[in-house]
C-alpha cells in the first residue's frame, strides 16, 4: 500500500505479504505506517503470483 499527498506523490510505503490463500478466498490483514502528515489517500497495489513461483 502507498500514502500518497494531494499532488499524488508517494509518502508512505509498506508492503505486506498475505501468503497461503486459495483461489476466491479472502482474508484479514492491517498494516501501519509511521507517517506525520495530514490529508493523505490510501492506495492498495496488488500484485499476484502463480502458487508455484
């Protein structure tokens, strides 16, 4: 996920590994980012991999 300010430039950067889900299913996860700046967006960037890479 990225924080990203009013002229779209990325503040904050964290990535998080969710690992061991099968195809359709869902789980919960959070994450926090130690940031001091106001009025930021959330940005989810997903990226997939074949279960066997």
């Amino acid at each position: 996920m990225s924080l990203l300010n009013g002229a779209n430039d990325t503040r904050g950067l964290q990535q998080v590994d969710v690992a061991g889900l099968e195809a359709g299913a869902t789980t919960e996860w959070q994450s926090e980012i130690a940031i001091a700046e106001d009025d930021l967006t959330c940005v989810l960037r997903v990226e997939r991999y074949a279960a066997d890479s």
